[in-house]
C-alpha cells in the first residue's frame, strides 16, 4: 500500500537542498536507466580523448582513471528503495556531452572486441530492491572507464574500454516508495547531483532523501 507521504510526493515537484546541485524531481523518468549500456549502442563522447568546453574542464594533475565511491544516503524522513538490476541502478552524463546521454560505465554480457572466444551466453538479472531506512547508507563504485559497444564478425556483442575524462559530471538516481515499486521500475522521484571527476577524496556522497 503507498503511504500518505508518497501521494503527497506526487503531487507536486519537490527541491532537495544539498550540496553540489542535488535536487529531487516528481516522478523521475530514471527508473528504467542502468549504470551502462549492454551492446549495440555508443556513449557520449565525454571522455573520448576529444576536447572538452571550457566551461567542463576540471584542472587536476592526476592521471585517469579516475576510481570513485559512489554513497547513497538516506537523509530524509521516510525510508527510500533503490533499485538492483545486476548492478546499483542510477546513470551518469557528461558535461561534455551537454548531460544528453548517459556515459556507458559497465559491460553486462559482452566480451572486449576482437576477442576470439565465440559470444557469452548470459542469464537474466534478478531484479531486487535496496531498502535504505532513515540514515542508512549504500555505496557502489565507478572504476572511471567508460565504453563502447559493437559486433564482432561471429555477432557477439563487444566493448571498447576508455578513461572518462577529467570533467564535470551528472548523477541520476531514481528513488522508489516501496520495494513493489523498485521491482517494477515505478519510482517515486528522480535525484540529480552534479559532480567532478577526479572527485575529492574518491568519493561522492549522494543524499536521496525525503522531507515531509
């Protein structure tokens, strides 16, 4: 059953004030989104080698990739679900890319390209649910690769791996009502936090609650 702070939720766009440029949205369209893409498709180009515009540059002396902790925290009043689907379930864009497209950041059941060892043959993921109460905490990590996908002669779907620039970026998380909703992929609103790659100390502490 959706409890009453969650109709409340859909009835009106919510601002979450936090750090970074963290905000909350009514009903985020995130909820079908991964942490990558699986084949067939390109990445945005944040992170390709190319140019990056002035204003998505981040001065560092450091030498990619960049490995960072992602930490989701449940800063609010009401317990918050995330959802699983082989992996954390939240997308990252580039500046670079004007925040258009996600950045591919994991391979799911592809092999690198030119690899000769016939295609991988791959179950479906589980689909789970995160249950974060008041003040709990979870974390994931991006190694700071991003990739490209394609075919190999025998039509196996293949990846190219490359280190996402030194850059700004975009998180996306959406953010569910009730383990039911995380299931099947109804979340309640959407979390985007703007950050840097490298980011301080590795990590990027993401604050997806809810105020009454």
């Amino acid at each position: 059953m959706m409890s009453w702070w969650i109709r409340g939720a859909l009835a009106s766009a919510l601002v979450l004030a936090t750090a970074c440029g963290s905000s909350v949205t009514e009903n985020g369209t995130g909820g079908a989104g991964g942490t990558g893409g699986t084949g067939g498709g390109t990445a945005g180009t944040g992170g390709d080698g190319g140019a990056i515009p002035p204003q998505c540059a981040v001065e560092t002396s450091e030498q990619g990739p960049y490995n960072v902790k992602i930490r989701f925290e449940n800063n609010g009043a009401f317990p918050a679900f995330l959802r699983k689907d082989c992996a954390l379930q939240y997308t990252i864009e580039s500046c670079a890319d004007d925040y258009s497209a996600p950045v591919a950041t994991r391979t799911f059941c592809s092999q690198a390209c030119g690899t000769p060892n016939g295609c991988i043959v791959c179950g479906a993921c589980p689909q789970e649910s995160v249950q974060l109460d008041v003040g709990a905490n979870t974390a994931d990590t991006w190694t700071g690769m991003r990739y490209t996908f394609g075919t190999t002669p025998e039509g196996c779907s293949c990846h190219e791996e490359h280190v996402a620039q030194a850059g700004r970026y975009r998180i996306r998380v959406p953010v569910y009502a009730s383990e039911m909703d995380a299931q099947t992929g109804t979340p309640a609103y959407e979390v985007t936090m703007n950050f840097e790659l490298p980011a301080p100390n590795g990590a990027v502490n993401v604050l997806i609650g809810q105020s009454p």
